[in-house]
C-alpha cells in the first residue's frame, strides 16, 4: 500500500504564531485530503487537493503531486486549532478508501 | 454537505459479546466506509459497504468479526463480534457525497463510536 508520512509528529505553538504541516506519500494519488480531529474526536475535512494550491481562511494547503508532498499551512493560529491534522491519499482506482498519516498533534496556547 | 449520525456514540461492553453500530446519511450517498481507530493511533479502514451486496474487506479485517450491511444508499451497520479488549476503538463511518455547490465529491466522516471492551 501508499506509504503516508506526517512531520512534525507534535507542535506546540503559541497563539498568533504560524506553522507549516508537511506529507510526504510514496505513490502516485488522485485523492489527497487534510483532516483536523478536534479535541473531541471529530473529524472534520479541511481540504480536497491532490494537486495545486487552495486556501480556506486562516488556513491554506499546497500539493506538488510530481513530487509527491502536501503542505498544510495555519497562519495566526488560535486555541481552536489544536487537535490531531491528518494527511489522508487514496490511488486512481480507490478514491474513497483512504491510507492515513500518522497525524501532527497540534497544541496551541494562549 | 452530508450529515452522518452514528449510534451509539459511546459503549461500554463485556468481551465475548457483540456490539452493531448503525450509521445514518441524511441523503444517497454512492460509497459508504468503515473505519477504526485504535487509542493514540491514526485511522484504518475496514471495509468498503457495497449496497445490496456483500461488502469488501480490507487485509486483515474479515466479515465473521465484522459483518457489515448496507441494506440502501442512506444506512450502513457494522458489527463488532465477539469482542476484545483490543477491540476498544473509535469507529467510524465515512461516505463520499457529492456537493450540490460545486457538484465535487467529497468525504464525509461520521462522529464516531467510541467503544470501550472490559
């Protein structure tokens, strides 16, 4: 199967500060996908990108699919923010059957 | 967007026992997943839930521990049989809905159960 790797495992920030959430995976995908688990354990998608670049409010994400990595960026972070950032990929033939990260466990404090 | 409910959403349960979990879509959806998630870890996915038909498991998950039914577009069970406590998991249901903005596909998750086997 797809290899998926996540860097940082943890990140600790302090409100207003700025991150960059790296994955790297190991094939060619059709579907990439960033989800944020909240404290509670909802899991809730973020972004649909298996290519190109996409922002939605304090939040952005850059796929390079040639070269096989996604990037999740949080700007001006908050409390809210914290939780578990997954990276998820599926292949052509299996769009909806997703290979996880491990996650990047975020901690924002005030 | 598709809003998916999951009940229970908690358990507790003694091993040996069996526990099914229903999954709710308010609209047809075309995919409907199983997914499980252990303590501290990521998600795996199960098993694909193939309406009218037998569902398709992924490598090391089989149908006499968890069968699964899928009887229409809208619903979805899953069955956790003869539990253990290495069954204690969060499950989840996810979906592939298509966006009536945008009229893209989309992947859903439900809010999970959280089971906890004794």
């Amino acid at each position: 199967g797809i290899q998926v790797e996540q860097s940082p495992p943890d990140l600790i920030l302090q409100e207003g500060a700025n991150s960059t959430l790296r994955c790297n995976f190991s094939d060619s995908v059709n579907n990439l996908q960033w989800f944020h688990q909240n404290p509670w354990g909802q899991l809730i998608n973020l972004f649909y990108i298996p290519s190109g670049t996409k922002q939605n409010g304090r939040l952005s994400a850059t796929t390079v699919a040639t070269e096989r990595y996604s990037l999740l960026y949080i700007s001006s972070s908050q409390t809210t923010d914290s939780g578990v950032y997954f990276c998820a990929v599926a292949r052509t033939d299996s769009w909806g059957k997703l290979q996880f990260g491990a996650g990047t466990q975020v901690v924002v404090t005030p | 967007s598709a809003v998916i409910s999951q009940k229970p959403s908690r358990d507790i349960c003694q091993r040996g026992t069996s526990l099914t979990i229903q999954c709710q879509v308010d609209s047809q959806v075309t995919m409907m997943f199983w997914y499980r998630q252990q303590p501290g870890q990521s998600l795996t996915l199960i098993a694909t839930a193939n309406q009218g038909s037998e569902a398709t498991y992924e490598s090391g998950f089989v149908i006499d521990k968890f069968p699964i039914s899928r009887p229409n577009l809208t619903f979805s069970t899953l069955t956790v049989s003869n539990m253990s406590p290495e069954d204690s998991s969060i499950y989840l249901c996810s979906v592939v809905g298509r966006l009536e903005t945008s009229g893209k596909e989309t992947q859903y998750f439900g809010p999970g159960t959280r089971l906890l086997v004794l």
